[in-house]
C-alpha cells in the first residue's frame, strides 16, 4: 500500500495543478508533494534497511535496488522542486501562467513516471513508464518556446522513441528465452531471476545487446547519447537537474536488472565486455567534448555523458566492488550534477546568457552561487574529499583487480582530459573582470538552502561511509546477486 | 498446419509492405502503406488469438486496429494536408539504394536471428526473421529521411515490427502492457505532430537538416 502511496504523491498532484488557476496555489501544491513524496520514499527506505526484504503491492514491487532508486527520485525531486519556485517566478511572470502550470504538472507527472519506473516487478509496464519518462518531458524541454528548445525537444523525443523500442524488442526477447523454458511467466523480473539458469544463452546474449542500445539511449551511453546535451541544456535548471541527475540513473537501473539476468544466463563475461566498450566510448567522446566546449550547460550535459560511462565502466569491472563503486557514483554523480544545474539556473538568471565566454568574475558577482559552482565541480571533477573521488577510486580500483587493466588505464587516462578541460573553464568563469560594472548580488539566495544537503553529503561521502549505508548497499547488491 | 502457413504468409505481406513504402514518392501513399501495414499486422494478432487460443489477443487487435489503421493514420494525414507537402523525397540516399540497403538488411535480420529460429518451440517462429528485417528497415529509414514526417514513418515501421516480434515470439505481451504500450506510441505521434507544425512554423520547411544550431 505505501508504495501506491508513494505514487499517488505526484499524480495527484500533478493532476491538481492542471486544475488550478491562482499561481500561489500550484507552487503550495507542488513545493508540498515534493516534501511528502521525500518522506513516504524514506520511509519505504528504512522499512527495507530494517530487514523486511520486498514491499509490495499488486504490480508495484520494491526491493532494495527500487528503494535505492526511489531514495535518489524522491531526493533530487524535492531538491530541485524546492527550487523550481522561485527560479520559475524569475523566468516566467504571471502573464505566462499556462507555462507555469504545464511546468508544475509536467514536472510532477514525470517524477511519477520514473518512480513507477523502479516501483514495479512487471519489466513491461517499467518499459512503459520508462517511454513514460520522455513523453512528460519532451514539452519541458520545450518551454520556452524557441528555436532550439524546438530542434531540442524534437531530437529528443525521435531518438528517445528508437531506443526505447529496440529495448521492447530485447525485452519480448528474454520473455521469448523464458516462455520456451517454463511457458506463460507474465513479464516479471523476480519469475525471470529464479529461471534464468536455465535460459538459452544465445537469446539472453542477442536480447542483451538490445537492452543495452535501448536503455542506454535513455541513460546517456554514447553513441546514442546526441540527445543529451541539447535536450538538457535547453531545459530549465530545475528539469535538467533533474534529467542528469535522475533521469539516467533510471536508464542505468534498467540496464542492472537485466544485466543480472544476463549474468546468470550467459556468464559475467559478455555483459562485462559490452558495457566496459560503451562506457569508455562515452568517457572518451564526453573528454573530447569537454576540453573546448564554449556553453556551461552543455559542458555540464556532456559531463553526464562522462559520468554515465564511468557507472557503465564499474557495472562492466563487476564484482563486489566494482558494482559498489557503480551504485556510490550513481548516488555522488546525482547529488553532484544535480546542485550543479541548479547553481547552472542561478547563473544563467544573473548573467543571461550560457556561453562560458560571457560569464566572468563569478565569485565576485554572485558569491553564494560562485561558492557553490566551485563546490560542485571541484567534487564533479574527481577531487578530495569528495564523494566522486571515492567511487572513482573504488571503480577503477576493481578494473586492475578484475584484470581490465587496459579498460582501467584508458579511464583514467581521460579523467585526466576531462579534469584538465573542465578546470580551465571554470576558472574562467569564477575570476576575471565582468564586462560591465555588476554589484555582489545572488538572483536566489533562499531556493539554495536545499543545495546546501548535497554539498554536505558530496562531503560526507567522501570522508567516510557509514556502516549503515554500507550495508544497505550490501543489501542492494544482494538483489542483483553479487556479495562480497 | 494452417496455422504456420497464415502467420507466415502475412508476415511476409507485412514485410513487402515496408518495401512498398519505402517505394512511395507522395506522403499521402505512404501514409497509406503504413496503414495498410498496421491492418495486415492486426490481422496477424487475431490469427494467432484464434490459433493460440488467447481472448486477451483479440481485444489488442481491435485496439490495434483502431489506434494505427484508423488513428494514426488520420493525424499523419491532416499533418500532410495541412503543411501542404505531398512530396516526401530528399532522403540522403535514392530509392534504389535504399532498396538495395534494406534487401541486404533483410538478410542481416536471418542472419542475426538464427538463434532465435534455431529452436523451434512454436509454428510461428519462422516469421520472427521477417519481423526483424522490419524493425532493421525501420531504423533505417528513420536515419535515412530527411523529413520530420518521414523521420516519423520510419519509427511507426520499427515500433509495428517490434510489436510483430512480440507477436510471434511470446503470443503477445501481458494485456496491461500492451494498452500500456499503445498509449505510449499514441501519445508520442501526437507529440510529434505538434512538432511538425511548429518546425514548419518556425524554419519554414519540415526538413530537419534545418535543426543543426545545437552542436558541439
């Protein structure tokens, strides 16, 4: 039942909002379904690090890798939904009430299509939620209504679809395998774990490769990533905080579920070598593209891209540490990326623009928001004591041990790159002159608050990992099958 | 066995439908293929309703029907009405090429699914090859074209084929899931649609090679 509850948050409210007129009631109705989702998915959270192993309701099914998703959705979304307020007050005034409302209701409505998305044992209806994701999402793209945000959300939406249906083509595949096997077994994911030893390896391989193009579409996996920076750059802050940092951990939680099928059918070994490809292809493109790129949004957007490959890199290394490295960096990389676009809001409403050229003496202009950026970079970037530094650690860390030296060696290799040009433009922008005279003034000082959990956390998790959460990610392991 | 014959043979007919498609020089044709397509692929899921003996098939076949030979088509052609285009040239590649690519796809899909028809648990299985040369022409076809609407015609192929594999591997997904996927693909094309006209607005032509500001 709570896990309907859970569910019922942002539909509601989502549907609430399409019916309201006054602008006070809609930020009321979606600033408190935020919070309240938060509290219901923490819930749910500490009743599975209790010990109770699933919770479950009808075809909604939460074990520990859900409730860890379901922890990340609910997070970012209040994060980022607390500061979606006053941010949209800024970016549309009163004259553009509809755009408001579709904003909060579509924001709403995809929070509910990405928590059904990890809610639910039916690897069918997760398809449909998942296809769900991008349709809530393609207007929000689109919101302002211009040129770019146009060709974006167009982009977005036809190559989002290709994926998402090469993945159904892969997932009819493993039900194919099964049905062969034990005959009519519905689409459950829990049915498919407890058969899949005795799967053709074959079918499982072929359908793996599907999953792995259509999931990876949605998780940012280069080569099908080409929606990715122009999709999240054109969003508002608030969306593409929660695209990064969300939106294609949801991609890479497909990709888990059926990577330990795979595992039990087919032996480690192929899914390993598939994703160690993709995810150092991603890290390479992303360091191309990163060492001269000119709009901060996008830099922020291929970076993701960057990211997706190194949680792609330690899903490939497996084992004990190099899936726990996986999951610390799905968790460091959304805490990061999503503070980050956030901040990215604040400094596209001072400077009014997102060409990195045009942004100078950051730290002079907008200290908070300076500060901030700064933080989250520097933690972005790979450094001490930061969360990032640590998974990054562990995952290359368990790619000598797994014997991938030359996968291992190249990742950090690019790090390097990426470190190098990621440096140089913040640095760019946090000092210099800017080019007209600009007083010390933050456009959003309150909305940052929230901000200030991810800051602390991104340190936390890069000083120490407490016993708790370290067993909780042991029990997540559990679920996929991997122990120490 | 009746059964393995009829699934066969539309699957077949499924396939040159693709084929004529891609034929086509006017949007308003192709349209129609594409409806003509989504008709025969509805016919197939009744067959293998009747055959498999599954009362949940036959409701997805008449949803099936209605949604992509009644609705779909109706959008894409007041979309084409209302842009006023009936040419739908300029791929990047011409006809014969492309037909040469999609014959050579063909035997790609054979190929690539030879372990899936290398069992054979069910009469139907020989269709699934077919059904992927589809989705593989499909894909093609939406990398090939130039065009918003012809983009948007390529998707429909791929997304009929995947639910033809779907078809003739599993007997159909679970009934939820099916409507599920419906709503979603439905959706989508509206979307779309809405787009079409707002490119055509906006750059005066639906030609995507007009989308290239974003890069980089």
């Amino acid at each position: 039942m709570i896990l309907l509850l859970l569910l019922s948050i942002p539909s509601v409210a989502s549907a609430a909002i399409m019916g309201t007129r006054r602008r006070r009631t809609m930020e009321w109705i979606h600033a408190s379904a935020t919070v309240v989702a938060l509290i219901v998915g923490a819930s749910i959270g500490t009743r599975i690090w209790a010990g109770e192993p699933v919770v479950s309701w009808s075809l909604l099914r939460a074990d520990a890798l859900s409730a860890f998703m379901i922890g990340i959705v609910t997070f970012v979304g209040a994060v980022a939904g607390l500061y979606a307020v006053a941010y949209m007050r800024l970016e549309f005034d009163d004259n553009h009430l509809s755009q408001v409302r579709l904003f909060y209701a579509l924001f709403q409505l995809f929070i509910f299509t990405m928590l059904l998305a990890v809610a639910t044992d039916n690897l069918g209806l997760m398809w449909v939620a998942i296809e769900g994701t991008t349709l809530a999402t393609v207007f929000l793209v689109n919101l302002h209504d211009n040129h770019t945000g146009l060709e974006a959300a167009y982009k977005y939406l036809i190559i989002s679809s290709v994926g998402i249906a090469l993945a159904f083509m892969g997932t009819v595949l493993v039900f194919y395998a099964a049905s062969i096997e034990v005959g009519e077994i519905g689409l459950s994911w829990t049915m498919l774990i407890s058969i899949a030893a005795r799967l053709n390896p074959n079918i499982v391989k072929l359908a793996f490769i599907f999953i792995l193009i259509g999931y990876g579409t949605k998780a940012g996996l280069a080569p099908m990533h080409t929606w990715l920076p122009d999709a999240h750059s054109e969003a508002p802050a608030p969306i593409s905080a929660l695209m990064s940092g969300v939106l294609l951990n949801v991609g890479i939680y497909a990709l888990i579920r059926f990577k330990t099928v795979t595992d039990i059918a087919a032996g480690p070994e192929f899914s390993s070598v598939w994703l160690m490809r993709f995810g150092l292809l991603s890290l390479g493109l992303a360091a191309a593209f990163l060492l001269s790129q000119r709009n901060y949004k996008r830099m922020l957007a291929y970076s993701s891209v960057e990211h997706t490959g190194i949680v792609a890199l330690g899903l490939g290394f497996g084992g004990y540490w190099g899936l726990l490295g996986a999951l610390l960096h799905m968790i460091n990389h959304a805490l990061t990326k999503s503070m980050l676009f956030l901040v990215s809001g604040n400094i596209s409403l001072r400077y009014h623009t997102t060409e990195i050229y045009g942004v100078r003496g950051l730290l002079k202009t907008a200290p908070w928001t300076g500060f901030a950026f700064l933080w989250g970079t520097l933690a972005l970037i790979g450094l001490p004591p930061f969360g990032p530094f640590i998974s990054e650690f562990i995952i290359f860390r368990s790619g000598f041990a797994a014997h991938s030296t030359p996968y291992a060696v190249t990742g950090i290799a690019l790090l390097v790159v990426v470190f190098a040009g990621m440096l140089a433009s913040l640095n760019h922008m946090l000092y210099g002159q800017p080019s007209g005279p600009m007083e010390a003034r933050d456009p959003l000082r309150w909305s940052m608050v929230p901000l200030a959990l991810n800051a602390i956390l991104l340190l936390g998790f890069g000083l120490t990992l407490p016993a708790g959460v370290r067993a909780f990610l042991g029990q997540v392991l559990k679920t996929v099958g991997v122990s120490l | 066995m009746p059964f393995a014959r009829i699934t066969n043979l539309l699957s077949f007919i499924f396939l040159l439908m693709s084929f004529l498609l891609l034929m086509q020089n006017s949007l308003a044709a192709q349209v129609r293929m594409f409806a003509v397509q989504s008709g025969v692929l509805s016919a197939l899921a009744a067959a293998v309703a009747f055959f498999g003996g599954s009362k949940e098939l036959f409701s997805v076949a008449v949803v099936f029907a209605l949604i992509k030979v009644i609705v779909i088509p109706n959008v894409l052609n007041r979309a084409v009405t209302k842009i006023g285009i009936q040419r739908a040239v300029a791929p990047y590649l011409g006809t014969s090429a492309t037909l040469g690519i999609c014959a050579g796809l063909v035997v790609v899909a054979f190929y690539a699914m030879a372990p899936v028809t290398a069992l054979k648990p069910l009469p139907t299985v020989d269709g699934i090859p077919l059904a992927f040369a589809g989705v593989l022409i499909g894909l093609f076809t939406t990398v090939n074209r130039r065009r918003a609407l012809t983009q948007i015609l390529g998707f429909l192929m791929l997304e009929n084929s995947v639910f033809m594999v779907a078809l003739l591997a599993t007997y159909g997904v679970p009934l939820i899931v099916e409507m599920g996927v419906f709503l979603d693909v439905l959706v989508a094309v509206l979307i779309l649609e809405v787009f079409v006209y707002r490119i055509r607005e906006n750059f005066e032509s639906i030609d995507v090679q007009h989308l290239g500001s974003l890069r980089g």
